[in-house]
C-alpha cells in the first residue's frame, strides 16, 4: 500500500454498469491500488483498445486476472487479454465495443493519473 491519498471519482463508471453502487467505491478503489503498484505504462493504440504495460510478479498477474474477471461479471462488454513476452513483461489488453470508447478513454486517463500519483 502507498501512503498517497487514494480518491474513488467514479467518472470512468458507465451507466451499464450492474455492479451495486454500494461496492463501486470499493472496486474503484481495488483499480486505484492497482494502477499504482502494478502500472508500469499506459499505451492507448485505438480508441477501442488499451495496453496495460504491467509489472511482472506472479502477484500483479493473479491480482489482474482476480480484477479483471469480477469486473467482466459487472461490464460484460469489457474485453480483457493478459499476455507475457518476457518473464518481467506483462501486459494487459483492454478492449470495448465502439459504444463504450468513451469508457475507456476515462478507464486510460484514470490509470494514468494515479499512476503518476505514486
């Protein structure tokens, strides 16, 4: 855990979103941590496509895979890769149908922003 004050401005939340609004602060919160500690670089090659750029411990990869499964039980239409080119590059793939790119636009500048907080 870092020491840097952690905020759960849930903008990049789409309406679609089933998840109950009483644990959306928690998961945003979950994302937060995890774009500080795990976020090596942000790399937006589309609108509809994002690369997680993620450090490499077997930690950070059970944590995505944890993450990103409970967040595709809530926003279906999420689609998410988690590739290894190395043993200390891992890489996380987020891709949204053209309806939703605004989504991940806010999900990129939202990794950005805390990473650079840490």
């Amino acid at each position: 855990m870092s020491d840097h004050h952690i905020t759960t401005d849930d903008a990049w939340v789409p309406d679609a979103c089933t998840l109950p609004t009483a644990e959306r602060p928690l998961r945003l919160a979950e994302f937060d941590q995890f774009f500080t500690d795990a976020v090596r670089g942000v790399d937006r090659l589309s609108a509809q496509h994002l690369r997680l750029q993620l450090d490499g411990a077997a930690q950070v990869e059970e944590t995505a895979r944890d993450l990103t499964a409970r967040e595709l039980s809530c926003c279906s239409f999420f689609a998410f890769d988690l590739s290894r080119s190395g043993p200390d590059a891992l890489a996380l793939d987020v891709r949204v149908p053209a309806a939703h790119a605004d989504v991940l636009e806010a999900l990129a500048e939202r990794a950005a922003s805390v990473r650079n907080q840490g």
